[in-house]
C-alpha cells in the first residue's frame, strides 16, 4: 500500500493543525501502513522473548557461584536490567497501538523466542 506524501508546508498554522490531529489519532494514523494486529502480535512475541532472558539473567546473577562469580554476577544483573528496559519500551508500544501487552505466565516459554535454561549450569555454562 503506497500513500502519497503530503506537500511541504511553510503556513505554521496548517503545521500546527495537522500536528494536532496526528496526536489526536494516536500512534495509528492514516499513513500507518502496517497492520495493526500483526504487529502487536509480533511485539507479544518480543516482550515474551524478553520476560524470559529478564528470568534467565535473574536466575544466572541468583546461581552464580565460585571464584570469579562476582564480576560475572554483576554483568548478568547489569544486562537483566537492560532486557526488563525493553519489555518495558515494548510493552508500552503494544498499548500505543492500542493493544494489551501479554504479560500472562501461562505461555511465556512458548511465546518466547528465547530459552529459559535451567540455572543449575556452570558459570562457564551461563557464559555461553
């Protein structure tokens, strides 16, 4: 679907006037070519791949253990709270495009694109 571009505009208050209907259409507007259910199912699908490495960094920064564990440890807490930044950003997206973000347990696992693991591995294995 191609839309056509809307000519440049130099009256400030034709500016002003579209702004404001854009904001008022939301994040979904006219020139928004993508369709809308598609894309909040995908971004379901992203959150739960990052709700899960959320859990699994949690799990690996919990079991770390042995001599060298504690920089380890901290760089699995460091990117844990980096993955729980992105659920967050898409989450907030799904709502923006006036869907509810899939936060349901149930189907996590399946929903995710990544692997939980099982938090009984090696530091070298959690590494990896």
């Amino acid at each position: 679907m191609t839309t056509q571009a809307r000519p440049f505009l130099t009256d400030i208050n034709e500016l002003r006037r579209r702004a404001q209907q854009d904001i008022d259409q939301g994040a979904v507007t006219d020139a928004y070519a993508l369709d809308v259910g598609q894309v909040i199912e995908v971004l379901n699908k992203v959150l739960a791949s990052e709700i899960v490495c959320v859990l699994r960094y949690k799990s690996h920064y919990s079991m770390a253990r042995g001599i060298h564990a504690e920089p380890v440890a901290a760089e699995f807490k460091k990117h844990a709270a980096e993955e729980e930044a992105h659920a967050e950003r898409v989450a907030m997206r799904i709502a923006q495009l006036n869907g509810e973000p899939n936060l349901n347990p149930d189907g996590m696992i399946s929903r995710s694109a990544s692997q939980y693991g099982s938090g009984k591995e090696t530091l070298v294995d959690m590494i990896k």
